[in-house]
C-alpha cells in the first residue's frame, strides 16, 4: 500500500515535471523564434511514464479487486437468510426448554 | 478595463459572510418546518400494487431467459392480454391527475403547505436583505464575464462602468438561494425539502402517472424475445466439471 | 443471501463467543445482517450484554435494536418472561409505536393466544392497512395453527398486492412443497428465479421440483436446472451434482422404450459422477464405496 501511494505521488511529481519542462520549451521557442509543433521527445517519455505509474498507483492504492464470479468464495451463496418474517414460534422448541437461567435484569 | 475597486474587509466581514451563513441557517430551517408540516401520507393500495407489478414485470423482462419457454409465455398472458391483463388499462379509464386532485383535498393542502413553506421565507428574507444589504458590492469572481450578466450579478447596481465581475449584495443572495442546493443535500441527505428540481418535477407532473408506465412496461414486455438461456447451461456446467477435474 | 464467506465468518466467531472470547455484539450483528435463525445464542449473549450496564450503555441507540432482537429471540426460545421484560422496556422508550405494537402481538402468539394476536394485529391493521409485516405475521399465525390452506390463502391475498416480494414467494413455494403441490411450487419457483436470477439455491430448488414432478420434458428441464446451479457454484454443490445423476438416469429410463433419437449429453452426467467421487474421496474416504454403489445402481459410473 505504502509503496503504491509512493509511486503514485512519483508518477505526479514525473507529470508535473513534464508540464514544467513543455512550458521551459516553449519559452525557449519563443525566444528562438519557432513555431510549436510538439513537445520534445524525452517529455513524451517522461509523460508516458507518469501515466503507467499513475494507473499503477490508481489501481493498487484504493483497495482490493473483489470477484464478480458468482461461484468465488465471497460470492457462492451457500444458503438462503431464515425466512424471518414468517418466523412461526409453535414448533418442536416448545418441547425442549432451555437449560440456562435466562433472566433481564434491571 | 475599469480601475480595480477596493472592498472594506468590513463589507466581507458584515455582509457577505453573514449573508451566507443565514441563508444556510434559512435552508435547514425551511427542510425541518416543511417535515413538521407533512402529514404523513398513507399510500392508496392501488398505488402500492401498480409500483410492485411495474416491479414484477422489469423482472420478468429482466430474467425472462432464466425460465422455461412455457412459462415465460403464460406470464406474459397473464401481463399483458388485451381483456384481464395486468398490465392492460382501458382506455378512457386512466384517472385524471387534475380530477384526482380535487377529489382528494388533502392532496391539494399538501401542495399548499409545501407551496407556502418555500414562498413566506422566500418573501421575508428578500426583503430582509433589501432593507439592510442594498447597494453594497460584496464580493468579486476571478474571472472576467460578458455584459449579459450584469443583470445576474449586478442586480440593485445601476452603474454601468462598473466591471461585471463585481457581484453586488443582492445578487449574492440569489446566488445563494440557487446555488447552495449541493451543500444542502449534503448536510440534510439527498431527499430533503429545499431541493428545487424535485419539487418542479412534483408540481408540474403531479406525482408519475402509473397508467402510463403501465403501459410502457407493457409495450417492452410485448417486444420481449424470449430466448431460454438454459440449454447453453448445460455446456457451461460440463466445463466447469471437466475444470475442477482436471 | 448468505455467502461462503460470511458462513465462514459467521461460524467463527460462533466458536470464539461460546468459549467467551468476547465479540459477542459483532456475532449478534452478523447475525441479524445475514438473518440467520440462532435463537438461543442470540438470546444468551444478547442478555450478557443487556444485563451488563457497562456494555448496553456504550451500544448508543443500538440497544433497543438488540432489545428487540433478544425480545424475538426469546419467544422463539419460548422464555416468555425475558420478551415480556423486554417489551416493556421498549414499550417504556417508544410509547405508541407500531414495531413494539407488532412485538406484543407475536407475544400473544408465543403464548399461543391466537384469538388475542388476531385481534391485536387487526387493529395495528385498522391504522396502516398496507403494513407488509403484519399481513406477514397473520399468514404465519394461521401456519402455526396447523391452518396451511388458510395461509395460503392469506399469501395469495397478500401477494395480489405486494407480488415483488420474493420473500413471500419463497414461503408460498414451501407451503407448496410440504403440501405436495408442485405444479404450484414451480410455479413460485420460477417467479423467484425470476426476481434473483443468479442465486443457485432457487435454481436447485426448482429442479427438484421438476424432478419430483416426473415425466420426460419435467427430467430434461430438472437437468438443465441442475447444471445452471452446478454452473452458479462452481461444481461445489453436492445435491445438484447427485440430481444430476439422477435425472440422467430417470431421463435413460424413460428413453429406452423409445426410439433414441434425443441428443442427450453423455458426458455430464460421467462428469459428475467422477466429481462426486472425487469429493467424497476427499471429505468422506469411508463412505466412498456407498457412493460407488448407489452410482452404479444409476448406471451412470463410467
């Protein structure tokens, strides 16, 4: 966890610094005179890097992927809820009294 | 580009951020009196069945392939025939929401009382902000705007020279009024009463009318292919069988 | 719906509360969140918390919620006196509310003063005529009474309006089942399938159903059923596995005296015959030759 959150924060600290460098070269351009026709090659590299770490980060950080399968462990439905609204209190329970001293005390 | 305007620190200090918190503090009001004064409605039978057979019939559309070819045509019989279907409502015979109004009085009070909840506060605290925040120039965007909202944000300013930008008292609390349903579905939940929209909807459609999505759900259930998914199943289980296995 | 998970979870933390390992308001929440019927339990641990102040102080305003789960548990264990005392101090807190309203009514049913929690339903009735609770109780009064035809009756009148609730569906399908009315049965079965498509147990339940009723398309149809439920579990359901030995084995019967002319998967039924013995190989070494046996009585054991 603690190593996806730093990648995370590497991967916008490798964007930022792309944004910075993009702009650096522009000012450059427009001090040389020349028209802007795309970003220089290392900042492609270095955005298509953020990028990757950033997903990476995005993907890992939040939480685990749980299973849409309908037949994984924390999906199976192994049995159905008591069907509690119908509870029926006459039934063989009556015969066989608890043993423990039951009592609410006040 | 007009001189830039200094604003006293006592104007945000004594205006607008009093404002805003009373318009805050007016909202929440209006969402617990607007509760104090709902009678609890008790829902018409009718109603109630209309809601769980729409229900019923999305599933049958829904998992129609789950079940076998016979049955799933039975069902739709029994939706969606032109003589006892369900789902079929007579023609002529849809209730008419005015009519329904006015045979039911408490309907109309309701609409009264929610009516009167949102308008009486309304009137107050306008004229409360006129007699004490006119005229003031409360607060500024940080971005330059067209002439076209001078009106929006300049309401009680009739200077012209002024930038649009600056935003005057009065066009604060319209601001507020408008723009603070977000906070509020915050604070009170999503359903609470200040929220405009629904209760737009509410007044102009008078609750749903159930013979007409009756009848929706009716044509979409007559479209239905029914296509059983179970044969493929039996593939599917074989694989499963042959994976565990292996 | 109760997955393997929380089954898992929930039989733990059983174990840990009765060797008194503590835990015992998460068990009591686990179990009303996955609403499961441990009527003693719940008794006996909620009342260790109530009767401790310490502890029913710190819960806030959960604690009515455990009243009244203890107040139910109680009368399901029939110790009267505790849902008495329990509804008293609910009654004491909320003064004219329609749940407490409901819980002295099950009292009376507890007691077996049918007369009384008729009257006492009906007149919770009078007020909100479209309570789903009450119409519920009423149909599990005439079903404890031994009246089933009255309770489904009752269920019919109840489903006419509420024919979304799938919990209604279910108790319908099972007075069906125990009636011997199948045909009925299936039919709730399907509507259940209809509204959670993807739970196995309905699917498993109308295939055995459809077995039960007999008759060669009811067979093939059972079979599909069966291998949707195998397909749904992931081959970890025992009873679909057999069912589906069985059906293959009845559909075989009834298919001999015919010409042959259905294109029946053979190799479902090897494959689950060679997985059930797998599993009993497993779970149950020493049982494993009355599988064989049974197996072969099917016919099916490759």
């Amino acid at each position: 966890m603690a190593l996806g959150f730093a990648v995370g924060v590497f991967g916008v600290l490798i964007l930022f610094h792309a944004a910075y460098s993009t702009i650096q070269y522009r000012g450059l351009l427009k001090i040389m005179e020349e028209e802007f026709s795309g970003p220089p090659m290392n900042v492609v590299a270095e955005l298509l890097l953020g990028l990757v770490f950033c997903i990476w980060a995005a993907l890992t950080v939040p939480g685990k992927f749980l299973s849409i399968q309908p037949y994984s462990e924390e999906n199976r439905i192994v049995s159905l809820p008591a069907n509690s609204d119908f509870m029926i209190f006459n039934h063989r329970g009556k015969v066989f009294p608890l043993e423990m001293d039951v009592k609410l005390k006040h | 580009m007009a001189e830039d305007l200094v604003l006293d620190t006592a104007i945000r200090d004594w205006v607008l951020i009093p404002l805003s918190v009373v318009m805050v503090l007016i909202g929440i009001l209006r969402h617990f009196v607007s509760k104090l004064m709902r009678s609890s409605q008790v829902p018409d039978a009718k109603i109630v069945k209309e809601g769980q057979l729409i229900v019923r019939a999305r599933n049958l559309r829904a998992g129609a392939n789950f079940i076998p070819p016979r049955s799933f045509r039975a069902r739709r019989f029994y939706f969606s025939n032109e003589e006892n279907g369900l789902l079929h409502v007579p023609k002529g015979q849809a209730p008419n929401p005015q009519a329904q109004m006015f045979s039911d009085p408490n309907m109309a009070m309701d609409m009264m009382k929610k009516n009167l909840s949102m308008i009486i506060p309304q009137t107050l605290t306008f004229a409360w902000v006129n007699f004490f925040f006119s005229g003031f120039v409360a607060a500024k965007i940080p971005f330059p705007l067209t002439q076209r909202f001078r009106s929006m944000l300049q309401n009680g300013i009739d200077l012209s020279t002024v930038d649009v930008s600056y935003v005057s008292s009065r066009s604060w609390y319209f601001l507020n009024l408008f723009g603070l349903r977000g906070l509020f579905s915050l604070i009170l939940g999503e359903d609470n009463a200040t929220d405009d929209t629904q209760r737009m909807m509410q007044m102009s459609g008078f609750g749903f009318d159930p013979t007409k999505s009756l009848g929706a759900e009716k044509d979409s259930l007559d479209i239905v292919q029914h296509d059983w998914a179970l044969p493929k199943f039996e593939q599917r289980a074989e694989a499963v069988l042959r994976k565990i296995l292996s | 719906m109760v997955s393997k998970t929380e089954e898992t979870q929930l039989s733990n933390l059983e174990t840990q509360v009765d060797n008194g390992g503590g835990g015992a308001w998460e068990y009591l929440c686990l179990v009303r969140k996955l609403k499961v019927r441990r009527s003693d339990r719940v008794l006996k641990h909620g009342l260790s918390i109530l009767n401790d102040p310490k502890k029913r102080s710190s819960l806030g305003p959960d604690e009515w919620t455990l009243y009244e789960q203890v107040a139910v548990a109680a009368m399901d264990c029939q110790s009267l006196d505790v849902a008495k005392d329990c509804i008293k101090v609910l009654q004491k807190k909320f003064p004219e509310s329609k749940r407490v309203g409901r819980l002295e009514g099950m009292l009376l049913e507890a007691k077996g003063a049918w007369a009384e929690a008729e009257k006492a339903y009906s007149s919770l009735l009078e007020d909100n005529p479209l309570d789903q609770v009450i119409h519920k109780r009423r149909v599990a009064m005439a079903k404890a009474q031994g009246n089933v035809s009255v309770a489904i009756e009752w269920l019919n009148k109840y489903l006419e309006i509420f024919m979304a609730d799938h919990d209604a569906w279910r108790e319908l399908a099972e007075i069906y089942v125990s009636l011997q009315m199948y045909k009925q049965a299936a039919f709730c079965y399907e509507e259940l399938i209809l509204s959670q498509p993807m739970i196995p147990l309905y699917h498993l339940a109308y295939a055995d159903v459809l077995y039960t009723l007999g008759g060669l398309e009811n067979l093939q149809n059972a079979k599909k059923y069966y291998a949707s439920t195998i397909d749904l579990t992931g081959g970890k359901n025992t009873r679909a596995l057999f069912g589906i030995c069985l059906c293959s084995s009845a559909i075989g019967q009834i298919a001999k005296g015919r010409n042959k002319d259905d294109k029946e998967s053979p190799e479902l039924q090897s494959l689950a015959a060679t997985a059930l013995e797998r599993e009993y190989k497993q779970k149950a070494s020493d049982k494993l030759s009355l599988l064989t046996a049974a197996l072969k009585g099917l016919k099916v054991s490759s």
